[in-house]
C-alpha cells in the first residue's frame, strides 16, 4: 500500500527554486522575458518557471533540451512525496528517450513524422519477435500501427527496393542483438530470387542427399546388407519392378528404409520407366509420351502423379437413392426408400460393370471372379483421352450396347479418385439412339480393395 507523505506548499516553493537554479547552473540559457503583468510576483514560482523555461530563440539549443521544454510543465515539477533525486532521473530519462536514435536513423522525438516514428517501432517490432519476445513485438506493432495505420505495406514496398536508403541504414546501425536472432533474416527472403518457385520440388531432397556419397549401412554392424553388393542400377531396377507390381504405395515404405534407398526412389530413370509401361499403351502412338514432359516441370515422377490414370486396384462405386410410394389404407401412407449401386472395375484390357442392389461388401467379392454371371452385370472395353473416359459395354439380357461418357476428377479423399457422368445413351439396331438423363446420377468414387491385384502393368 503506497503512503504518501504530506509537504508544506513553502517547503515544496523552496524545493522547486533550488531545483531550478541547479538546472541554470548546468544549462545556461538567455534572459527571461520581460514580465508584462502585475500579477507576476514572488508569490507565482510556478510562472517564474515558466517565463524562464522558454528561451528566446529555441532554434538555436540543442534538439533534446527543446523537446524537453515543450513539455508540459505538470510533467517537469516533481510530484508529491518524490525526492529530488527521483525527480532529476525522471527528467534525464525524457531527455534520453528524446535524443534516442531509431532504426530508421531518425529521432524519437516529437521532431519525426508519424510515418518514421511508425516504420521505426515496427522494425523493432520484428526484431523482438525474432528474438522470440512475443509479448514487446505485440506492443511495438500496437504502436506501429496506430502511428501509421499503413505502415505494414509500407515496410513490405521497402523491403521490394533493395536500393532504397532503408537497408543502407540498417547495416550502418549497430545491433548488439543480432546473434540473438532465430527467425529468417526478411531482406533475404524479401530479395530472393523466387523464379524458380513454380518449378516442383520432388526431388529437393534427393538432390541434397546425392550430394552427399551415402552408402547402404545395416542397422546392425554385424550383419552385411545385400544392398550394399549391388550397384546403384540394379537398386533402382529392383524399385522399378517393385512399384510395377505392388503399385505406387510400395514407394513410400522404400524411401524409408534409409537415405541411400530414398535417393534411389526419386531418381528419374524409376518413374519414366513407371510412366513408360503404364501411360504408353493409352497414349498416342504417334507422339511421344516425352514430349509431354515439359507440362509437368520436366519430372517424370510428376508425370505420374499429375498425368490422367485409371486406377485398378479397386473399384469406382456409385450410390443411387430415390423414394417410392407405397400402398396404403386410410391416413397411412408408407415410403420406400430405395438403395442401389453402380460398380465399375477397370482391368488392364477391359470393363464391368454392375448395376445391382447388392451392398459393397459382398459385391467386391463377387467382381473379384474372372467371370461374373449376375443380372445387371455388362462387359465391355473402355479408352482414356486425357481426363475423358469412354465405355462400351454390353449386356447379355437387353438388346443392343451401352455407351459411356465421363470425366476423371479428383475429391477430397486423393486424386484420380472420381467419375462424373458426361452422358450415357443405348444403341439399338438400326442405329436408334436412346438418352439416358444424366441428371440423376450420382459421380462413382473410387474404393481401393487391398484383396485385389495391385499390378499396374
């Protein structure tokens, strides 16, 4: 709990004027104005401190005893109950604060503009949050901002120029806090070259780790790893057949089975020959699948992932509900709600698919057979025209065949996943045509079963 000691007002007269001459002694300045009122006495100190606190021409004192007087003059007389002493430091510390440079070069001062004063305690507001002092970077943003309530994108238009005095500044000033500094330095990253940041960065980390000569080494020292043996070519043809017939899931338990295998994994020769074997036989014949490597930043390991495919190993389910009246008696009227289900399961060189209202767990097992005899089952071929799948199926029981059209699409779940139907019509003899509305059908998302063979060849 704070006392505060009572003083006399002749005491607390006294004290002032002894104060004052100190301050004369120490900064000399020119002869008080003329009093031009009979109300000045000695029984006013406060006026007399006042008339002698202004000088006569303030242009040509120091910038730190002028701000210091343009204080008021509540701020410089000592408050009750503080000693002369405290009184003295309070008054050195405005000067300080008052002639303090900033980072920006300038004074803190009331001489700076709002603007400098604004981008200085925002540079500072960034050094603190480097530092890892969360709690001053939020104040001195507090009061960048309400200086300068655009400093944010004044700062950031600084840091685009790297020519601009601002940097000069920066490096001139001394900062003993530099080592401290844990973040990223922004005049880098403001000036970084980031032409290349469309370009895929796949295989940064296997670059990096090439660079490095690592070599096989078993986890236990005295058990020799085959591995070791083999040359690089082999390893990578083993990761190539690897991921042909077990899919391309089994690359990501290779890559990390140590550095060397996940350098191996990424290398360009492993996914052209991927892309190669599975995106060959539905390519163009007459064009190369090289010629469109440039669409994918020149990676055939983003050729795989970003290139059009049908997956096979699973299926693509689609779900169909619709409501149906039932018969009632009276006020009764029972709805039904009816579920039936679409498959379609790709195979290397043709189709099914099933149209049926058995659920998905049986249903997997029964497409899993060579030969499907189930109603609503169709057989036919299918083709892929960059993300246009088209089918051609036929049905043992309707007259006539089926044809297809839909686009591959991604979802939420992964890519290549998704079906959305484009149009679908039956041809019968004669050359009749008959469209099937599209508009009621619902998109087949993929389903990966594990039973199934996840070959890609």
């Amino acid at each position: 709990m704070d006392v505060q000691v009572p003083v006399e007002e002749d005491e607390l007269a006294t004290f002032r004027q002894r104060w004052q001459q100190e301050l004369h002694k120490e900064k000399p300045v020119p002869t008080t104005l003329p009093s031009t009122t009979s109300s000045t006495s000695s029984n006013s100190p406060a006026r007399q401190v006042t008339a002698a606190a202004s000088p006569a021409s303030p242009s040509k004192q120091p910038a730190a005893t002028t701000a210091a007087h343009r204080q008021p003059l509540a701020q410089l007389q000592p408050k009750v109950g503080q000693s002369p002493a405290a009184a003295e430091r309070q008054l050195v510390k405005t000067d300080n604060e008052a002639a303090r440079p900033t980072p920006t070069g300038g004074l803190a001062g009331a001489d700076g503009s709002h603007s400098e004063r604004g981008l200085a305690a925002y540079v500072e507001a960034t050094k603190h949050e480097r530092m890892g002092d969360l709690s001053a970077a939020m104040k001195k943003y507090r009061e960048a901002h309400r200086l300068d309530p655009e400093v944010e994108k004044k700062y950031r238009a600084i840091l685009q120029q790297p020519s601009h005095p601002f940097h000069k500044q920066q490096k001139a000033l001394p900062d003993p806090n530099a080592s401290l500094y844990t973040y990223y330095d922004f005049h880098e990253v403001a000036h970084a070259d980031d032409s290349k940041s469309s370009q895929s960065d796949s295989g940064t980390l296997a670059k990096a780790l090439q660079r490095m000569d690592i070599q096989f080494i078993p986890h236990n020292e005295n058990r020799k790893s085959p591995f070791h043996r083999l040359p690089s070519e082999v390893v990578s043809h083993i990761i190539q057949w690897a991921i042909l017939l077990q899919g391309q899931s089994i690359s990501c338990s290779l890559s990390l089975v140590s550095k060397k295998m996940c350098v191996l994994v990424a290398e360009q020769s492993v996914w052209r020959a991927v892309c190669e074997k599975v995106h060959g036989p539905l390519a163009n014949p007459d064009i190369p699948l090289s010629s469109e490597l440039p669409l994918y930043r020149d990676s055939w390991m983003d050729m795989w992932l970003d290139r059009p495919r049908i997956r096979r190993d699973g299926v693509y389910i689609s779900r169909m509900n619709y409501v149906r009246q039932g018969e009632g008696q009276g006020f009764y009227a029972p709805v039904h709600l009816v579920t039936y289900y679409r498959y379609l399961r790709f195979h290397r060189d043709r189709v099914s698919f099933w149209t049926t209202t058995v659920d998905p767990a049986a249903a997997l097992k029964i497409l899993a057979a060579d030969e499907v005899k189930q109603k609503g089952y169709m057989l036919g071929e299918y083709t892929l025209e960059g993300k246009d799948v088209f089918l051609h199926m036929r049905s043992s029981e309707r007259v006539g065949t089926f044809r297809a059209h839909l686009t591959l699409t991604q979802s939420r779940r992964g890519r290549q996943n998704k079906l959305v139907w484009v149009a679908y019509w039956q041809e019968k003899t004669g050359g009749f045509k008959s469209e099937i509305p599209t508009k009621t059908l619902r998109s087949f998302i993929f389903s990966k079963v594990n039973s199934y063979p996840r070959s890609l060849i």
